[in-house]
C-alpha cells in the first residue's frame, strides 16, 4: 500500500515539473521576443523614433518605462514578501498534536 501511494506522489511531481517546463518554456520565449524588441527599438535614438509616430504613439513610447518600472517595483514587493515569508515557515514536528493533546488530557 505504501508503495503505491509513493508512486502516485512521484507521478503528482511528475506532472507537476512537466507543467513547469511549459510555463518557464513559454516564459523564455516571451524574454526573447522582448530583447529581440527593445533591441531594435534601440538601435534607433529616441528623437528619430518619436519623429516617426504620431503623437498617440509618442504617448505610449513614453508610458512604456513608467509602466515598467511600477510593475517591476510592485514584482520585487510581492517576491521579496514571500521571500520573507517562506524563510521564516517553519513545519510543525509530526508529534506536535499529539504533545498538544496530551497537555490538555492532563489539566
């Protein structure tokens, strides 16, 4: 019985890490088309590039880094929250409800 509740649970984390692959995978990909993106918008300086869009277009060029910036200031909050978080869970001992019940029985 043991056993197969052990395979079951390595077919969970399997399933599990192939998900992750596709995510990180699909991730990559989104990196990459970005640099290939901001590569080419920088190799042409910002006056020549704002000469050839209208003023919406202008707009946009400049939100982009405002944008950017809040979403990697509030990214960095988030991560360093459950950074902060994780490091200070700690499990509870398997016999810690035992040790708990076993304080009440008493009193």
């Amino acid at each position: 019985m043991r056993s197969l509740s052990l395979s079951l649970s390595l077919s969970q984390i399997n399933k599990s890490l192939k998900k992750n692959h596709v995510y990180l995978s699909t991730f990559e990909n989104s990196i990459g088309a970005v640099d290939k993106m901001l590569t080419t918008t920088m190799s042409v300086s910002r006056n020549e590039l704002l000469q050839k869009l209208d003023l919406l277009e202008q707009a946009k060029v400049d939100l982009v880094p405002a944008y950017t910036l809040n979403s990697m200031f509030w990214l960095d909050k988030d991560a360093a929250s459950r950074f902060v978080k994780n490091a200070l869970w700690e499990s509870k001992p398997k016999n810690a409800s035992k040790v708990a019940n076993k304080g009440k029985a008493n009193v």
